[in-house]
C-alpha cells in the first residue's frame, strides 16, 4: 500500500464517503416513513428517465414480489433501452412463470400501443424466453401490423421457430 495519495485524492474519497452515507439515511428514511408510496415511485422512475431508473432498480430490491409485479408495465418497456434492458429483462425473468404468462400480454399493452420496432422486436424476445407460445402469438399478432418491418419480423420469427421444431410449433415429430 502505496503512502502517495494526495490530499486531493483524500478529499475526493471523503465526498464519496459523506454523499454514501447522506445517500443510506435518505433510502432509509424512505422506506420508513414513505413505505406504502415506495412501490408508486418506483414505478414512475421505471417509467421516466429524468426519474432516474437506476435508482429504481436498487429500490426494487426492497419490494414484495407482489409490488414488483405491478412494474412489469414499466419493466417491458425499458427493454428497448441499452443502459436499463438487461436489468429489465432480470427483473421480468425473476416474477413466477405463471404469473407472467398470464398477465405480461395485458401489461406490454401501453409499451406495444407507442408502435415503435424497437419495443415489439425486444419484447417478442423476452415472451419467446418466457414462453414459446408466448412469442408465436406476439409474431402472428406482427404479421397483421402495419409496419412492413414488424410483419416481415414476425414472418421470420414463424419460419424459424418452425424450422427449429420448436414446442408447440407443430413442428415436432408424433412418434
């Protein structure tokens, strides 16, 4: 261990320390006196970048299963994002597999509607690793839209999944 750190170096470490510290007290003031608006918050820092997803994603980690769920929304649409898309596929791919299949179709709903490719190519991948069945209903429903490229994607996506033999694409063999 090097003694050559410069008083400047020092000061710099020390701000660090101070707004680390400054930063526990307010998440802990948070969670104690904001507790049952901490799950609404969330969500709308999910949903807004100025909101600052970052910290949304470390205060997930003190939600219930049960407020989590009620992020999906949010969570499928950051999918498309490059900096949040992989903590909000983790974050999906964490909720019971049974609830998803259930409720992700509904809760892709607001994100699908902006019509942007971007969102329905990331999301029929996250429904194809949740489910099959999942993604196949997600490409017959882009064949129909009325981006060319949407529909071309889903076309593709069909012709590959069949290639694949995948489950459930009628595919496979009945012996």
């Amino acid at each position: 261990m090097s003694d050559d750190i410069s008083n400047e170096a020092i000061s710099s470490w020390n701000g660090v320390v101070q707004l680390w510290e400054e930063h526990v007290k307010a998440r802990y003031n948070l969670h104690q006196n904001h507790r049952a608006e901490l799950p609404a918050l969330v969500s709308r820092a999910l949903g807004s970048a100025p909101h600052h997803p970052a910290v949304a994603f470390e205060m997930m980690a003190i939600l219930t299963p049960e407020e989590k769920k009620a992020c999906l929304p949010e969570l499928l649409g950051l999918c498309s994002s490059g900096r949040y898309a992989g903590r909000a596929r983790d974050m999906i791919h964490s909720m019971p597999h049974d609830w998803l299949i259930e409720n992700i179709e509904a809760a892709s709903e607001s994100t699908l509607s902006l019509n942007d490719f971007l969102d329905w190519v990331n999301i029929l991948q996250v429904y194809d690793q949740i489910d099959h069945g999942l993604g196949r209903r997600l490409a017959e429903r882009m064949l129909s839209h009325s981006d060319p490229e949407l529909r071309k994607w889903g076309a593709e996506f069909l012709e590959n999944e069949k290639d694949k033999g995948a489950p459930g694409s009628g595919a496979e063999s009945s012996v």
